[in-house]
C-alpha cells in the first residue's frame, strides 16, 4: 500500500477498509510511517470525518498493537467505567468500592489530568504510598484478591494510542470523534472487560460543550463497544459546575472517603449511585439501573463500599491510617476565602475557567514534567441557582503560594456569574443511553 493515496483517499472523503487502516496503524506504531505523512492523515480524517465500520476498524488496530489482557481464569463479570473527564470528577474513586463490594470484578485502567481536568491516577497517588504503576501481573493479582484493581496504561496496553494522541495533541486534531473513539475504546478493551459504562461530560467544564456533541461522541463509543460484543449503557451528564464540592488531588479522595461513609450526599453522591447502579445492571447482580442503585446505596450504609476502598488502597500499597483519619494529611501553607461581592443568584459558572484556576494553584500540569501538590486545590461552596448575600463565601483556595491563591481567587470570581432571578438549576443526568 501507498500512504499518499491512503491520504489522499481520506482527503477526498472515501472510507478506508480494515487492511487500509491496520497498515496505517501499525507502519506508525512501528515507525516505518514518518509523523509528517501520518499528521497528513490525522488532519484528513479529521476534516473529512470516518464512518463507524472505520472507528471499529481503527479501534481493533490501536487495540492490537499491544496486549490485550486475558482475565477468563479470574472468575465473576468484568465491568469498567470510563468518563470523558471534569472538574471535580473523582467517580472512579467511589463506584469502583462500591460494585466490587458486590462481587463484580471492575479493572480500571485510567489516566492522568489532561489541560483543566483532573486525572485518576494523580488523585490517587496523593494517598502516600499509593501504587498505580502495577505491571500486568500485579494488575490480575490486585483484581482476583479484591476485585477492583486501579492503574495507568503500561506499555503493553494498546501503545499506538499513546504515540497518536501525543501526535493529535499537536496536529490540532484531539476534537474528532473518532479519534477520541478509538482512543478511549483501544484501552478499556484492553483490560478484558464484559461491559462498559461511559459517563460522557457536556458543558463548559466539559472537552464537549454542546450536549450535541456529547451525545455523538456516546453513539459512537456504543457503536464501536457492540462491534466488540461489549455490553455498554452511557449517561450525558452536566459539566457546567463542579461535581461535588472539592477539586484537587487529596481534597477530591477527601470528598470520596466522605460519599463513602454516608456522610455526604449531593450531586457526586448521586451521580456515583447511578453510574454504580449501571455498572451492577451489566454485571448481572441486579434486573435494572434502579435496583442497582438501591443495591448502591445499601453498600454505602453498610459500611462495605468503605472497607472495599481500605482494602484496595493496602493492596496496591496505600498508606491507608491516611483514608481512616484524613485529619492527619497535611494542609497547604495559605488558604484564601472568596467572598461573594454582592448579592444575587449564582446564574452561571465558567468551569472550565474553574479547572483553570486549579492548575494556577499546583493541583495539576500546566506543561508536561510540571510537579503536582497534592495538598493544592478548592473548597467550591456553591452551585447555580443558589441564592447568596455580600459576604457570603463561595470558595476556599489551598495552596503553598500565597500569589497563587490570590491570582486564583481573582479567576474564581471572573468565572462566576450572578443574577436578580433565579435560574433553572442544570440536570445534573441529561440523557441516559442504552
């Protein structure tokens, strides 16, 4: 094959066949394609757009450039979760307790915090100790002794999607839906899963704004997940505020020992029991989303959920006197209030100027190699359609610079929109899909 009429037939906006797109897939990965010609082509589908037959096609060739794990001798249904990322999304945290808690077996490989969005692992590692960098015989041992195993993405899991999307992140080419497919769906196929549950974000906090897009972007995921005989459910969900109250590394496994132990319920509570209640429907422990929520739930007051969470966090190497008294963690040097400057309802918030506002305080990267601080973040006090007075706090700022936090608080309070009249307060579940 030539990879100029290759480019040249996706320019001019024909469909690729499986042979056509495991060529491209593999002479990159193999570096016989040099990134020039393959940036060519990236752009081409971009613009030009690939059909689904093409995104199951291009998703099987990023899968099979590495391994695909086997978890057939770990008995049980194997169930993961995949979000397309916000602020204040620490949901894997909770959920992953809480069905394993059940006997579902639930592998999750997730990754770290991407421009305003936090990441899994980064959340998790904040716990001293902590291991997410498990090889893949850690990988199965974790998940037959307790049924939830969380890491990143090793080498041998689906490696052409770690050159591609570095590739994409500069070609200008991340925002096409079926590269984003073929990039979430090559890893979590990996993991030898069953089924899937996708929560897939809308909103300004969201990399899909428009609920539209958001809902392409689940036809998608769902079309290529049955093309591989998945089992697959996905929820649209809101991103124009905070999920929960706490964003940051430690501050976000705070907020989750708390949805744990029953002692907060709000909108991450709520979401986390949906998701939960998805991931038990598919794993066959309960006869509808529904009654796997009240299952849930029932984990949560029984105190299960929690010690599932204790028991992964000792196995993959947690410091876990830290999950039991999070009192003991250690506190940022300066902590700045925001103060709401008038009164009014709270009739818009600028997440992603939020999750922006996060990075400024340490809590995540701004360049590739930049240092975390585990301890940096916000306490988020408000949602839209809130009705506050002059004075009233809005938000705690945590971090080591005192500079920081006030260049922060000054982000917060540009990000935040008020109102004489109260408005209609997002849904937090948009679309359920099935």
């Amino acid at each position: 094959m030539n990879v100029v009429n290759l480019i040249q037939k996706k320019r001019d906006g024909k469909a690729f066949t499986k042979d056509e797109i495991d060529f491209l897939i593999s002479g990159y990965t193999k570096n016989i394609i040099p990134d020039y010609q393959f940036s060519a082509f990236l752009m081409a589908a971009y613009l030009k757009g690939m059909n689904k037959k093409e995104t199951s096609y291009l998703t099987d060739a990023m899968l099979h450039s590495g391994k695909v794990v086997n978890l057939n001798s770990i008995p049980g249904v194997k169930i993961d979760k995949h979000s397309t990322g916000g602020i204040g999304d620490k949901t894997s945290l909770i959920i992953a307790p809480i069905v394993a808690s059940l006997g579902i077996k639930v592998p999750m490989i997730s990754g770290r915090g991407l421009g305003h969005t936090g990441g899994t692992l980064d959340k998790l590692e904040s716990i001293p100790g902590f291991r997410t960098g498990l090889n893949l015989n850690e990988y199965k041992s974790v998940l037959r002794k307790c049924g939830a195993v969380l890491i990143g993405q090793t080498k041998e899991i689906a490696p052409a999607d770690k050159i591609i999307y570095s590739l994409r992140d500069v070609t200008g080419t991340v925002e096409s839906i079926p590269l984003i497919t073929g990039s979430i769906m090559s890893k979590k196929l990996a993991e030898g899963i069953d089924g899937l549950v996708l929560d897939v974000k809308a909103g300004s906090g969201a990399f899909m704004r428009k609920t539209k897009d958001a809902e392409n972007l689940a036809d998608s995921l769902i079309s290529t997940a049955k093309s591989f005989d998945k089992k697959v459910i996905a929820f649209i969900t809101d991103m124009n505020q905070p999920l929960g109250n706490y964003i940051g590394n430690w501050f976000e496994v705070y907020e989750s020992i708390k949805v744990l132990k029953g002692e907060v319920k709000n909108d991450l509570y709520e979401l986390c029991l949906n998701l939960a209640g998805a991931m038990i429907y598919l794993g066959e422990k309960s006869k509808s989303i529904n009654e796997g929520k009240k299952l849930a739930e029932e984990q949560i007051k029984n105190s299960e959920a929690f010690s599932k969470f204790i028991e992964i966090a000792k196995l993959q190497g947690g410091k876990v006197d830290y999950i039991n008294h999070p009192e003991k963690y250690p506190e940022s040097k300066f902590v700045k209030k925001l103060t709401a400057d008038k009164s009014g309802f709270v009739k818009k918030i600028d997440n992603f100027q939020v999750g922006t506002a996060s990075l400024e305080l340490g809590a995540g990267r701004k360049k590739l190699g930049d240092k975390i601080d585990p301890k940096a973040g916000i306490v988020f006090k408000i949602k839209i359609g809130d009705k506050l007075k002059k004075g009233d706090d809005i938000a705690e700022l945590h971090s080591d610079n005192k500079l920081k936090n006030d260049l922060a608080a000054r982000m917060l309070s540009d990000a935040i929109t008020f109102s004489n009249k109260r408005p209609i307060r997002p849904r937090l579940i948009k679309k359920i899909i099935s």
